[in-house]
C-alpha cells in the first residue's frame, strides 16, 4: 500500500506541483543571455536577461506535448517559440516584427562566480531562484568618488549596469569597518536586484541617490533615496538610512541613542516597542519640533501634515553635522512630503535624553 501511494504521489507530483527551476544559457542573435524556465505540467514561467544589462525580463506561456515552449512578456511585447533539442532549446524571439534566433543550453552555477555568495541571501538564490544567483555574480561596483569628513575617508560606489549607489569606508581594516562594510554593500545587492527586476521597464526604471552621509570617529549614517517603475500608474519611492557604531560595526537603533523610557528599551517590532514609539516617542517628537520649527510643522506653505503626533510614529533617521535627522515618512499619496530637509533635533537636546547606556560621541 506504501508504494502504491508513493507512485502516485510521484505522478502527481511531476504532473502538477513539482516544477522545476531550470537555467540555461545561450545567445538572441549574438548576444549572451542567461534564462531561467520554472516547468511544471503544461505551464512554464521564467525570466532571462541579456549578460550586458543584467535586466530581468519576466516571461510566461506554455508547453506542448512534444514539450515545444510558447513563451511571452507580461506587456506581449516579445514572443518565444522553442522547441527543445536535447537538453536544451533552439527557436526565435519575435520582438517589434522581427524574428531572432534562440540557443540555449543548460548552465551550472559553478559557471557563476559569485563575488557575494557569503550573504545568507545571496546564498538562497542558488536554490530558490538560480538566474538571480546568477545575475548577481556579474554586478560590478566601481568608485565615483571620496569624501572627506573629519578626517575620515569614505568612498562611494556605482553598481556598473543597475546603478545602485553605495559607499564604504576607506584606508581600514578593522573587524568593526569590515562588518560595517560587508552590511552595506549586502544592501546594495539587494537594491540592484530590485533594480534588475524592474528592467524590462527601461534604463530609467531605478533612479538611487545618497541625500545624506555622516562619519565621526563613533558613527557612520548614510541615507539613499530611491525611486523604482515596476509598472502601475506610478514609481514606488524608497527611502531609508542605516546607521552604525563604528566600535562594534553594528547597526543602531534610535532607541540606542535617544532613549525617553525606563530601564531598557523594549526589542524592536514588538508590541512594547510599537506602543512607546506611537504613545510616548511620537508625541514628543510633535512637541520637539512644534517648539524648534513651528512655520514648517505649520505645513503652510507645503499642505503637509506635520501639525499632529500621527505624522511622527513613521520615519527614518541618521546622525548629521548639527544634530540627529528625523524624516517622517508618508504613503505614497503624500510622499511629497516625506524627509524634509529641516527635521534636525540639535545634539545638545539629544543628549539630554541620551540613551544611559550609550557610548557615542556626537
């Protein structure tokens, strides 16, 4: 009874659930291409991307009996009719009236070097999507440009095809700056995927800048905002900051430097955390800048609404020159409104609240 339920488990599986993530590569005409095709009965989804653009393109359609695959982009702008010969597939892409011929064969990740499989989820592509493993092994991060800032030396980075902007401490080797390093350039990765995912849209899909970026011999704070066109009526906008203790190389919570509790601070994404950042944090961040900034938490001349507590329980924040910034982040109706350039609380406010158990100098 056992092996009959396994064999029809097995047939089941293979006609209906088990699909296979299969990666290939090969040319469109002459140019190299590596593609990714999730089969499973009669359905096969996937993406491909031309090696010198490192754009994905997603693809879906179907397969026929002698396992021939029609295939086709979400905007039905390109079409692709293989058929398979041996392991592989040979066919044409129809793209704006012309017709370009497909090879494929099969493709070993080993063929990928992958400069950043050490990340946890970089490592996860291997199985979980191969084509992204794959894709990441060619970004390529090039300097643009230092900065000076008391002393310390940062460099800022460019990600060759995708654009995505990062920075990394310099002239350092320390176990804290390698940590810090690593944790930087893991969220680059990461932008650049989305970057890449959005590239059927165009060379114009992601847009990245660094607005703000901040060294002392205790901290480093970097902020990147971004826009990404994956389709729909408008861009979707990203915003965020990290900020480190440059001892340890660990990230930092807010909690960690300005701190308006008792005892410890309660972990983060909990239900205590939530209720001191929406009951006491939000409130006095309200007050604060009600006092420091009372024509822009107005919004008079911006329809803004900064004049309410609700406006303060969303944000980002990072270290500056003159004090910590604190950005109220809006939803997208209103993200206009988001990170103005004037919600600094001065230093020496911050350390009167200061975190008991917080070293930092700033």
């Amino acid at each position: 009874m056992k092996i009959v339920f396994l064999l029809a488990a097995l047939l089941f599986c293979q006609a209906y659930l088990c699909a296979q993530n299969l990666l290939f590569k090969g040319r469109i005409g002459n140019r190299p291409i590596v593609m990714q095709l999730d089969t499973s009965y009669e359905t096969v989804s996937g993406e491909y991307c031309y090696w010198d653009r490192k754009k994905l393109v997603f693809i879906d359609g179907s397969k026929d009996r002698s396992g021939s695959i029609t295939l086709a982009d979400s905007r039905e702008t390109q079409t692709f009719q293989l058929a398979a010969r041996g392991k592989g597939y040979t066919g044409t892409l129809t793209e704006g009236g012309r017709k370009i011929k497909v090879e494929l064969k099969p493709a070993s990740l080993s063929e990928y070097a992958n400069p950043y499989g050490a990340f946890k989820f970089v490592g996860d592509w291997k199985k979980e999507s191969p084509i992204n493993y794959a894709v990441a092994s060619g970004y390529v991060f090039q300097r643009t440009g230092t900065d000076t800032l008391g002393g310390h030396l940062v460099e800022r980075l460019r990600e060759k095809y995708t654009k995505v902007l990062t920075v990394r401490i310099a002239g350092e080797q320390t176990a804290a700056t390698v940590r810090i390093n690593n944790k930087l350039m893991e969220v680059a990765i990461e932008a650049a995927m989305n970057a890449s995912e959005c590239g059927e849209y165009g060379d114009d899909a992601f847009d990245m800048d660094i607005n703000k970026l901040y060294i002392n011999s205790s901290v480093l704070s970097v902020s990147f905002y971004s826009t990404v066109y994956c389709g729909g009526a408008h861009p979707g906008e990203i915003s965020d900051a990290y900020n480190f203790d440059r001892s340890t190389g660990k990230m930092l919570r807010l909690e960690d430097v300005l701190w308006l509790g008792k005892g410890n601070p309660p972990a983060q994404g909990s239900e205590d955390w939530y209720k001191y950042r929406d009951s006491v944090l939000a409130p006095w961040l309200f007050r604060t800048f009600s006092r420091l900034y009372p024509p822009q938490v107005s919004g008079y001349d911006t329809g803004c609404a900064y004049d309410n507590a609700d406006a303060w329980q969303e944000f980002k924040w990072c270290f500056t020159k003159k004090g910590l910034y604190i950005g109220p982040q809006f939803a997208h109706v209103a993200a206009a409104c988001n990170d103005p350039e004037w919600s600094v609380i001065p230093y020496a406010i911050v350390r009167k609240y200061k975190n008991p158990k917080c070293r930092l100098d700033f």
